[in-house]
C-alpha cells in the first residue's frame, strides 16, 4: 500500500525506472489481452508523470478506463507505485495523529507558536481556535460555553460571522471578571460576533452552601437557562488547576482549605466549577452541592465538545480531562502536546499529579 501521510503538498512517485518512448507498433490491438507488467508500468508513468487521463490511457491501450483504474490500484498493490506526501509540518500531523489514538478524539489541532510573534503563546492558540469555531459552528444549534482565561481569549480573536438559527447559553454560573470584563459581558460579546441570541446564568459558579443553591434553582431564569444549556450540541470550555493559582482561587470562590480536601479527594482539574481526577472522575461531592451548572455527564452528552488548553502545569489536568472523554476535540500547542505525549498512555496521567502544584497560569 501506498505510504502516505496526512498532510499536503508534492507527491513523489518511486518504482522501477520506465523510459516511455511512445506506444508502439500494435500498441491498440492488446484489448484481447492481460496487460504485462512493462505495460503496468508504462500506464503508471503516463498516468502519475505524464498526467494523462485515466480515458486517454484507455485509449491508447484499447481497454476500458475501468481497466485501467483497476491497473493503477494493483500497481499501488504491488509496490510499483509509492506516494510520499512532503508535509512540510509532518511532525505536528503526526503529533495530532498520535493525540487522537491515545486519547479517542475525533480530532486533536496542534498550534506551532510563533516565539518571535508579538502575540503570546495563549493568543496564537486562541486564533486558531477562533478559526476552527468559525467553520463548525454553523452546523450546530445551541453552543454552550464555560467561561475561563482561555476561551475569553477565543473570543478576542473571533471574527464577526452570521450564524443562522444559533442560542448560546452558559453553562455555568460567571467567575465574576477575567482580565478586567466581566463573564456575562464576554457572553453577550459571543453572541453578537455569532449573531446568536445569548443566555446568561446571573448567580456565580459556585456558591457558600447548598442551600443557597438550592434557593438559585428555584429562580425561573436560572432553571430555563439550564434546560437550555442540557440541550446544547456543541460547547466550548478550558480547564482550571487546583491550587491557590487556579481561577476559582484568584476568583475567590474557593480557599486553602478547599485546596486540601480536592487534593485529598484526588483532584487534578476543574472544568464548569466541577473537580475530577485522574480518570476524569467528579470527586468531592460536597463542593458539587455548591456549584451551578452542568454536571461533568451532562457534558460529556454535548455531542461537539471544543477543549483548548496550554501550559506545563495543566498537563495532569488536560489528561485527567481527556481520559475521562469530555473533549472529542482538543486543541492545544506544541510543547503541551509533547508533554502528553511523553506522558505515555493515559493510563500514566496519576504520575503527573504534582504538576498541578502552584503554577502562576490562570485557566
């Protein structure tokens, strides 16, 4: 079979060397006949040197175009013909690849950051990002979203595109401000560049008790916008860090003795306000009586779900996250991605537990 990797560019075509000098005497009487293989050959250089048609082949031959389709398959078969596509990015199809086999992912898009670029590593991720939102979104009807630094960033970089018959909805309740804008503010910002009509959670991700939960729930706002969100097909989130440099500790919605008992409990990261660990499991059930939003099963029904994440110090979290299949799609940037994959198998994700420990990234 042909070697050939995802990717494009020039194909070069190898086999044994064929000096075509023109069809020969007779050449359109071999119809009542099997080709040979010098004729095999001459049909591939014509073909993949030559770039004549399939049917002008057939003519020259005196065969059926269909003949000569099933020659070019059997040459490829045989090993007379081989295709190498020269990627110039080789080594990130590769990575992706290598990404989407260890984790299951329908697709993983791996940035190359530009370290000469005025604009920072979590921007160039955020553009691209912003284009891959831009070419899907269209396909989908209600786009939820969690908010985080991350994904705010995506928002910065998003063209303003017509989306028909689009809802966005939060998942979760706001963090309060990321980077001076307030979260409800960065949806109502999404929905305009969507042109989608928008709907916003007003209660915090997180709240003192269950109680106080309980009593938000009962507000029609807040319950119309969840029912909203569980239908969603499509959602876009990033992944926060446990530890006092995580966002929901900047944020002030979680203390040091918070940090002890995720830690304790085995948490690596946290997605919508919601803790996993290394399987990508919730854990601590009494942190998940204070939050609002979407449970992480509840996510992992979305059927499009955008994880974007970088950094050294959430690689426990990103394979917690991916191992515990709630992302089909993930991008990321190169040296992330080389950190996963140097981690080995997911099953491998406990032993990276430590590079959660106070890391100065917001997610």
């Amino acid at each position: 079979m042909p070697d050939i990797r995802s990717g494009a560019a020039c194909g070069i075509i190898t086999g044994p060397a064929v000096i075509y000098d023109g069809p020969p005497n007779g050449f359109l009487s071999m119809a009542m006949r099997e080709l040979s293989e010098r004729d095999i050959l001459k049909i591939c250089y014509l073909y993949y040197q030559e770039e004549k048609t399939q049917e002008e082949i057939s003519r020259l031959f005196g065969v059926s175009r269909f003949k000569i389709s099933r020659t070019l398959k059997e040459a490829k078969r045989k090993g007379y013909v081989t295709i190498t596509i020269n990627d110039p990015k080789g080594d990130f199809t590769d990575t992706e690849i290598k990404l989407a086999n260890i984790f299951d992912l329908e697709q993983a898009i791996v940035v190359r950051v530009n370290e000469f670029s005025e604009k920072s590593a979590i921007d160039q991720v955020a553009e691209a990002s912003a284009h891959y939102l831009s070419q899907i979104v269209g396909n989908y009807h209600i786009f939820g979203v969690t908010w985080g630094r991350t994904v705010s960033h995506v928002v910065t970089h998003l063209k303003p595109i017509e989306v028909k018959d689009l809802t966005l909805v939060q998942i979760g309740g706001g963090l309060g401000t990321i980077e001076g804008t307030d979260n409800n503010m960065l949806t109502m910002m999404l929905g305009q560049k969507l042109g989608a009509k928008a709907h916003v959670i007003p209660a915090p991700v997180i709240v003192r008790n269950r109680e106080i939960r309980d009593t938000l729930f009962k507000e029609e706002k807040i319950q119309k916008t969840l029912e909203i969100a569980k239908k969603a097909d499509l959602v876009m989130f990033g992944v926060g860090i446990i530890g006092k440099h995580g966002l929901l500790w900047r944020s002030g919605f979680l203390n040091n003795d918070d940090t002890v008992k995720l830690r304790k409990a085995g948490a690596v990261g946290q997605i919508c306000g919601r803790s996993f660990n290394a399987r990508g499991q919730q854990c601590l059930g009494e942190l998940d009586d204070r939050t609002i939003g979407l449970d992480l099963d509840q996510i992992r029904k979305i059927k499009h779900k955008i994880f974007i994440a970088i950094g050294q110090e959430k690689v426990a979290a990103i394979m917690g996250a991916l191992k515990g299949n709630l992302a089909n799609v993930f991008i990321t940037d190169e040296t992330t991605a080389a950190s996963l994959l140097k981690a080995g198998s997911p099953n491998k994700v406990a032993k990276t537990n430590q590079l959660t420990s106070d890391s100065a990234v917001l997610s």
